[in-house]
C-alpha cells in the first residue's frame, strides 16, 4: 500500500510517501509558518515521484491534531482536496501517536521500551499543553508540575515543542527530557497503515464533513489592524 501522508500540526511541515509503513521520499521544513506555501510543492514533488516509480496512491493519511489551529485547517483541507482528486480515502492519524513515533525511533528510546513511559506534548500556549492522559486519550494540561501530567512513578520521557518549557517545574530525577523530537510526515506512514488494515478510514461521503481534531474551541483574538476592529 502506497500513502501520501500530511503533517503541520506545529511550526514544521512535512510531506511524505510511505510503502508499506516505510517511508520512501519526505519533504520537510522544520521552521517557520510558510505551511500554505510549501505544502503544495511538496505534495507536488511527492506525486511526480510517485509517477516516476510508477506507484499509484492508495490513501492519503493525515495528521490529524491536536496543534496549531492554522496548520492543521491548512493540512486537512489539501489532504481532503488530494483524495477528491485521486479517489483515494482519508486516514486521520493523532498527532500525538505521531509524535511518540518519533520519539521511538531514538535508539536510547528502544532500547528502553517498553519499561518506560511516553509523554508526548504539543504547546498549547502560555504554560497549558496537548498531552495523553493515563489510558492515551488526548487533553489539554495547566503544566504544574509532575503531577499534572501523570501520576508515575517509572522512568518517564517527555518531549516535543510543549515540553522544553515544562524543564522549569519538573524536577523528579526519573523524568527525562528528549530535545528535537517533532512530529514528521514520516511517522504517520506506519500508524496509517495499521488504521487502514483496521478499517479506519474515511470514504468520499465522510470526507467532505470531516474536520481536523483542535481538541479546544477556536477563540479569534480582537485584531490590531486598523480597520479591521469591530
């Protein structure tokens, strides 16, 4: 199975072809907020590279939030507009699973798993972030201390571009912070391909009122442009 996967959940985007869970050509940029520029061309590239290897695209797996609001409408509206182009259905893939695929792709990580604990964390803004709780189920966190992520007493890693700022209250010695751990259109590759053998996956009729998973409602801040306030 062939699968054009979609990632813009933060600051990084990224586009990637994956075969049979693996990935074969991604497009990345790990910093900046040009998502609606570079997301087409790499979308672009990919699908010429697929033409070039002669591979015809199954699905298109998307990264599906929680993360920034602009970047996830930006990845779910081209990844429902490649699946009304190429007839292909849509695979919604939590970011947050996404970014423990990285983190696991750490040697220090794998050789460790499955002893310790995963602590994924999305920045939320101020000192909340997008974390799993207890069963892996995604919320949003007041970050406190320890405590109010998960009540653990084994080795914990926590990583991702809401954990850096969390180093200033966590102070058990058995929490570790992993630096540079994104999530990556790579990454959704293999998750997609176990939700598809699953069955999970959106058809033509669902795409169309499918939307991104925000996890908190939108609040639009009042705007400083002249002109434009209300």
């Amino acid at each position: 199975m062939t699968i054009l996967c979609v990632e813009t959940s933060t600051s990084v985007c990224s586009a990637a072809l994956c075969k049979e869970g693996k990935p074969i050509k991604q497009c990345i940029h790990y910093e900046g907020s040009n998502h609606a520029q570079l997301l087409p061309l790499y979308v672009e590239e990919l699908l010429a590279f697929a033409r070039e290897q002669k591979l015809a695209i199954d699905a298109v797996a998307l990264s599906e939030g929680p993360g920034s609001y602009t970047g996830l409408r930006i990845g779910t509206s081209t990844a429902k507009g490649l699946c009304y182009g190429l007839n292909v259905p849509l695979i919604p893939v939590p970011t947050l699973d996404v970014l423990c695929e990285a983190a696991r792709e750490q040697s220090e990580i794998r050789e460790k798993l499955p002893a310790i604990r995963l602590v994924p964390m999305i920045d939320a803004r101020r000192m909340e972030v997008y974390t799993t709780d207890e069963n892996g189920k995604a919320r949003a966190v007041v970050v406190e201390n320890e405590e109010s992520i998960i009540a653990e007493s084994s080795e914990v890693y926590y990583f991702g571009d809401g954990a850096e700022k969390c180093q200033a209250v966590f102070n058990r010695s058995n929490w570790h912070y992993l630096p540079n751990i994104v999530p990556e259109a790579q990454y959704v590759g293999s998750l997609a391909e176990k939700l598809m053998s699953d069955g999970q996956s959106l058809k033509a009729n669902e795409i169309a009122y499918y939307e991104p998973y925000y996890l908190k409602e939108f609040v639009a801040a009042q705007s400083h442009v002249k002109g434009l306030k209300s």
